[in-house]
C-alpha cells in the first residue's frame, strides 16, 4: 500500500475512535458565562455550527427555558437557514412544574423546526428530585445538577430511584469554583456504581487539563480548568477497572504528550479505552458536556493533531 495511503487509513480508523468518544458531545452553551452571548449571536453561531466540517461533534443548543420566546423568535428570523429540527437542552428555574410546562408549550408549537428533549436543573436534595421527575414524567430527559460537596452516594442514589440522570459543574469564572479531581473522581465513581448517566458542565473548553484563563476578558483570573479529553476518558476507564486515585491523576493530568491514538485505541499512559468501551461510555454513563465554545474544542484536538 503507498505510503499516503497508509497515513490515510491509520488517520480514518484513529477519527473512527475519536466519533465513538466524540459524537454529538459538545452541548453548545453560548448564551452562559464566561461567553455571556445575547441570543442573536448564539443562535446564529450553532447554525453555522450545524455546518461546520466537525458538526459531528455538535449536541443541543443549551436555553433557559425562561428564554424560549426569544429563541424561537432568532429561529424563525433565521427562516430557511435553520435547517433541519434542532434539538434543545432547557435550563427549568425555580419553579420546576412552570419550567416544565412551557417546555411542553413550546414543543407543542415547534414540531418539525425545534424540540427540546433534554432538560437540566439545580436540585439539592433528595425531595427535589423526586419532585423534579414527577414534574418532567416522560418524554424528557431530567438533568439533576447535584452539589459535589453533599452527600453524593445518597443524592445520586435518589437520582438513579427516580429514573433520571446527574450533572456536575466542573468549572467557574473563578478559581474556587473547580472542584478538585478527587471530587470529580468521587462524582464519576457514584454515577458509575449507580448505574446513572450524567453530563458535566462548566471549564471544559480546553482538551487537557491546565491554567487557563476563566473568561475572556484581559484582567480574567487563572485556574486549573479540566480538559474534557481527560473527563470523558477519567469515566471510560473508570468503567474499565481504572482505581479512583490513578481517575483522579487522569483528572490532573497536564501533559498533552500523556494522550496518544492508535489505530484501535485512545491511550492515557499505560491505560486504554477501545472504540467498543468508548461506545459504551456515551451510551450509559457520560452523555454530553456543556461549553460556551464550539470551535475551541474543535481547534485545539486540531492542534494536539488528534483529529484532521
């Protein structure tokens, strides 16, 4: 085989590995910090989205649900340009059952252009979520945000009884905001044991961890933002026999040289997820994360040369 044709190959198998752990996961969150976009500019940034040459990588356009009617105002100003259905996560407020209940509205008048299928809320206790599920009851799929500093074991525990699924915010705009890789590693072990899907949220813009800048202002404080490579394979291998003290040094690893693909595998180190395990992975323990950005992620797996 010709050398180029070889380069070919080993670069569509190593992209088909990277599509089982990539797939549809960037939850786009313009509209909410540290990007703070109005909703013109969010939604005319995921409809160029939808055609980026890595909309693969692309999840839910991410809206409070109190700002519906002002979505579907920019969506319809956006007229055939919108193309296909887009599918929305809603963030319900403090009133749950209205939160719920425009969602419903909304979908009722938006079939065929938009439909929000995931919602995600802050709940704090047991009670809450109970609450919460009866409120969503079928057709959504509940995202409880949890407090990583609660009693986790319990509250995902209500979580799993009530037949929805878990959240962690895993950044901030400032640097007291980020829960530490044992935290995140206690979080992921839990949902894993529990057999609970979540979806994280926050600081992940970045493929590796490392000091970043937590907004884009010039004055922007530093903290130690979680690369979502390093999240997204943290769960993989957890859920493939990796310990919860080598996750949490998986969380704090800062050396993108740590990362290697080959043909079949996405390596950390001597550890390894396969396309089957990453698969399984985003089928039933972690869905999406949550980013303000959708070209960072993309550029910068660019620029670690882990995709084309």
């Amino acid at each position: 085989m010709p050398r180029h044709d070889r380069e070919y190959a080993k670069e569509a198998e190593t992209v088909s590995v990277l599509r089982a752990l990539l797939a549809g996961v960037v939850d786009y969150a313009g509209l909410f910090p540290p990007a703070g976009l109005d909703m013109v500019g969010a939604v005319h940034n995921y409809a160029a989205y939808r055609a980026h040459d890595q909309a693969w990588m692309l999840g839910r356009f991410v809206v409070p649900a109190a700002r519906l009617d002002d979505f579907s105002e920019q969506l319809g100003a956006l007229g055939e340009q919108a193309g296909p259905e887009w599918r929305l996560s809603a963030l319900l407020g403090a009133d749950i059952d209205a939160g719920v209940e425009r969602v419903r509205a909304f979908d009722r008048g938006h079939r065929g252009r938009a439909c929000v299928d995931s919602l995600e809320a802050k709940l704090e206790s047991a009670d809450s979520i109970r609450r919460a599920a009866s409120a969503a009851r079928r057709g959504f799929a509940l995202f409880a945000e949890l407090p990583v500093d609660g009693d986790l074991e319990s509250l995902v525990g209500a979580v799993k009884e009530a037949g929805i699924n878990a959240k962690i915010r895993t950044g901030g705009v400032t640097p007291d905001m980020i829960p530490s890789p044992a935290t995140v590693a206690r979080f992921i072990r839990c949902c894993i044991a529990a057999g609970v899907r979540f979806k994280a949220t926050a600081g992940l813009h970045h493929p590796v961890r490392g000091e970043y800048c937590l907004t884009y202002e010039a004055t922007a404080p530093i903290g130690a933002m979680f690369g979502f490579l390093n999240v997204l394979l943290a769960t993989g291998m957890m859920q493939n026999g990796l310990n919860d003290t080598d996750a949490a040094q998986l969380l704090d690893e800062r050396n993108p040289a740590a990362f290697t693909t080959t043909p079949t595998t996405i390596r950390w180190r001597d550890a390894t997820l396969d396309e089957e395990q990453a698969r399984a992975l985003r089928d039933h323990v972690m869905v999406s994360f949550g980013s303000c950005s959708f070209t960072e992620p993309v550029d910068e797996l660019r620029s670690l040369v882990l995709l084309p």
